[in-house]
C-alpha cells in the first residue's frame, strides 16, 4: 500500500492532529475562561464537541506517534473505519458549532452592549474562529483517511 | 463496475436529488414568502445555498433521469469528481446554513416578542429543519458518489 502523505501512521497525520487538539484548546479556553457561556445551547454545544474533540484527537496522535516509532502502520479496515466514522461526525458536530457560535455572537453583536461587551464577544468570536480551524483540520484527516479505507478492504 | 444504489445514474440517487430540490425549496418558501429575512446575515446565507442547491441538484436528477432512460451511467472519472467536490461543498455550506439558522431562531425567541412573533419564529425553525433535511440528503449523495470514485480512477 502506498503511503499517502495525511493518512493514520504519517507523520502529516501526527501534524494535523496535534493541530486540531490545539486549535480545539484554544476555543475552550477562549470560550470557559471567565465567561458565563452556558447561558446560551450554541455556546455549551461548542463546549461539549471541543471537549470531545480533545481526547479524540490526542488518541490518535498517541496511536501516530507509536506508529512512527515502531515504522509499522496497523491499517485493518475495522480499526481505520472506525477513524473515518468518527473523524467525519466530529468533523459535522465541530463544523455545526462553531457557525451556531458564530451566528449567536453575531446576533448578540448586533443587539449591543447590554447582551454581551465588547471584550467578551471578541472572545465568542475567537472561539468561533479557532473550532473553525479545529473542523477544517478534521476533515483534512477524516479526507485522507477515508480516500485510504477503499483500499484496505 | 457494480451498481451501487445511490450512486450517480441510478433511481435511488434520482430520488435523492429530487428530495433535496424539495427540502430546499421548503426551506426557501418558509423564509422568504412573506417574512423580513434580510435583516438577518444567517438567514441571508441559508437563503443564498438554498438557492444554490436547487439548480445542482435538479441538474444531476436531470442527468439521472436521462441515464436511467438510455441505460447507460456515463462515468468518467472526471464528471464523477466534479459531482463529488460539488456535493460535498454545498453539504458543509448547507450544514452551516441550518445551524446559523437554527441558533439565530433560538436566540430570536429566547429574546421575546419585539424580534419574532410566534408565526414567524415558527417559520424560521421549519425553513431551518428544511434545510438540515437537504443537507443530509446531500450528504447521502456525496458519500455513495465518493465510494465510487477510487474504482473509476
């Protein structure tokens, strides 16, 4: 099998992972650090996928890392598509959250001063704007990943 | 080459676009007929895709239904990608669209009765779960498309 630069045992796919943990980092901090976000579902449904964004992540650069160590990439269709699978939904469930994030920021912008001030909802729109980076390295990876898994079964 | 329900050229995938004209076109009448959408940059937005993805996807049921006439699923690598990359774009943006929506909505009502009326935020909630409909049917479309796109390369 050819070793497709991105693809689960690369050290591309460790980049990109280490990546998304980062970025995913970032929006929750930005997001949790003395902010009352759970006063709005779009800010607490971010929190919830960036959190499970993390360990997933991390897992898989964990799995890459010993990859890269041993030069030998363990890729049974069952195991890589269980990595498409839940790249692809964490790709949705992170893209669905950071534009609810956006949108609501947007929103309370809009309706001024009272609902959220200036440094705060800079805050909302960094946060928006790091799981934004967080769902485009997800789907770079679930992408390599998933034009790999025809040619593992 | 088998023929994979759902891909491009056959009746499950002519069915699929027609559902996803559909939807769209629901979700554009709830938000345009009669109601103020431009004030909003979200609503703007799914109104915007909506009206991207009903053209796409009458066009591809167009060329199902004259591959399905004639017999023959004209399949170069090269149309196959272009469907591929084009569902697969307006998935996300579709995506983005009805999760805009459905916050911008929450938000409206969780504000009161000076932003929405009851009809209207109704309407907003039904153009937006509309929307999510088309997106998952393009979703569907893209992925059967994609599965066959590594065995005609």
């Amino acid at each position: 099998m050819d070793l497709l630069p991105g693809a689960s045992g690369t050290s591309s796919s460790l980049a990109l992972r280490l990546g998304q943990a980062f970025f995913a980092v970032a929006s929750l901090l930005f997001m949790c650090f003395d902010v009352e976000f759970y006063s709005y579902t779009a800010f607490c449904f971010l929190v919830t996928i960036m959190a499970l964004v993390i360990p997933w992540s991390l897992t898989l650069a964990v799995v890459d890392i010993f990859s890269l160590f041993v030069k030998h990439t363990a890729r049974q269709p069952g195991i890589l598509s269980i990595v498409v699978i839940g790249d692809w939904v964490l790709s949705f469930l992170a893209l669905a959250a950071s534009c609810s994030t956006a949108s609501v920021t947007s929103i309370l912008l809009a309706f001024g001063g009272s609902f959220c001030t200036k440094k705060i909802c800079t805050r909302y729109q960094l946060s928006a704007a790091m799981a934004f980076l967080s769902w485009f390295l997800i789907l770079v990876s679930s992408l390599f990943n998933l034009w790999l898994l025809p040619a593992t079964l």
